[in-house]
C-alpha cells in the first residue's frame, strides 16, 4: 500500500533527500495526486521532473500511471472503511451499540475458529530462530505489537518493509508471519504476493479471508459481521500473544 511505502521511509531516514521531500509531498497531498500530472507535482514539490520519476521508482513503482493508480486504490479502500457511529444517537448510545455487536462477533470468533492452529502457531514462534512480519494498512500496526510482545521472551523479531524487496537472508529456523484482513491490499500487488511466495521460509498466514491461499500454514479468523473485521483480526493477535505466555 503506497501510504505504508511512504510513512516506512519516512519513520527509517532523517536526512535530507529528494526521496524524502517527495514523501512528505505524497502523504500530505494524496487526495489530489489522482487529478495531478507528474509536471503538477514536479511543479508543487519544487523537485524535478526527472527526479520525481526516479523517486517514484525507488517506491517500487515502474512508472507515474502505476504510481497514480496505487493512489487511487488507496483512496478506494480508505473511502470503503466502515463506520459504527449513527450521528443520530448519542455517543453513550453508540458505545453500547458498537460494545454488544463486537462482543457477538468476538464470541462467534472464539466458537468456530481452529485454536489448534493458533497453538501451532506460537509452538513455532517459540522454536523460531527469527520472525519475521509482513502487513499493509491497518493490521500493519499489530506487527509493531506482536514485536514488543516477542521481545519479552528473547525472539528476535523483523517487519518486513511494505514492498518485501529487501534482501531477507532466511534460515531453516526462521518463520514469515503474513497478516492481512481481507486481502484487499495483495488484490493490487501482484508483485509483492510474488515476492512472499518465492521466499524460502516457512510461511503463515492470518486472514479473515478463506479464499486466499498464500501461504502453507493459514490461520482463518471466522467473522460473524464482516465490517468487524480489523477489530477481531487485532483480537485474535490478543489471544496468540496470550498463549505465549504458558
């Protein structure tokens, strides 16, 4: 996803390069790129033609157009986000509404999901040289939590850039953890889905999804009301760092 290209550059680099002013350009105008040119921003940005090409290849894009698109698809998502809160109600109201349908689909979760496989899962975790976290959009932010997690009981743990173009030196004892709540983001990048799938590693993947099949080892989290999705998937990372702790 290009906002997660943009804001890991941008957390990795403080100094001054073209790369990173254009990043700034791109986050704080991203709602206008769609209806821009590249001479628009070449233009805006006060950084060249040339230039801005060359950055937008160091995005991982071949050209503007994809860059463009990858825009639009981003807007596209964020304008399908759901929302819980009826303007017409109260803010007490609304909590209580939105605290009974998530504790519903939490319970419907927790009936019908494979905890054999969670505890598989961390079995591997703990006997994992490193591991290793790939994630777009918003349970991207869960990788940051599972890192803090493992790192209490001593396992070495890396997010993988939002590309997954490093070069990841993978060993036998290594595992990828690959989150993703609907799928939404590999739909747009084809290449990253290939990139994972070429990888050496032992994989797993933790979707709410059942139709994607990208890794060897999948964890399915079971959704009662589908627009709950990123709350119960962020849940069930709850669950797995509990059983860590036995």
């Amino acid at each position: 996803m290009i906002i997660d290209k943009v804001n890991d550059y941008l957390n990795s680099h403080s100094s001054s390069t073209t790369l990173l002013e254009l990043c700034f350009y791109i986050k704080k105008n991203i709602h206008r790129i769609p209806n821009l040119s590249i001479d628009d921003i070449s233009k805006e940005s006060l950084i060249s033609k040339g230039q801005v090409s060359k950055c937008i290849r160091k995005l991982d894009y071949e050209n503007y157009e994809e860059f463009k698109n990858a825009c639009i698809q981003y807007l596209d998502l964020i304008s399908k986000r759901k929302k819980f809160l009826n303007p017409h109600q109260s803010f007490e109201t609304n909590v209580m509404h939105f605290t009974k349908d998530f504790i519903q689909n939490i319970q419907y979760m927790i009936n019908h999901i494979n905890l054999k496989s969670i505890q598989k899962l961390v079995q591997d975790i703990k006997q994992a040289n490193k591991v290793y976290l790939y994630a777009h959009g918003d349970v991207r932010s869960v990788c940051y939590n599972i890192q803090r997690e493992l790192q209490i009981y001593d396992i070495q743990t890396i997010i993988c850039d939002a590309d997954f173009n490093k070069d990841y030196h993978f060993l036998d004892n290594d595992i990828l953890i690959v989150l993703s709540t609907n799928g939404h983001s590999f739909h747009y990048n084809k290449r990253v889905i290939k990139r994972i799938k070429e990888s050496h590693v032992d994989q797993w993947l933790i979707t709410c999804n059942e139709s994607i099949t990208l890794c060897q080892k999948q964890i399915i989290v079971p959704l009662l009301d589908e627009k709950y999705s990123e709350y119960i998937i962020k849940y069930m990372i709850d669950i797995l760092l509990l059983e860590l702790q036995d």
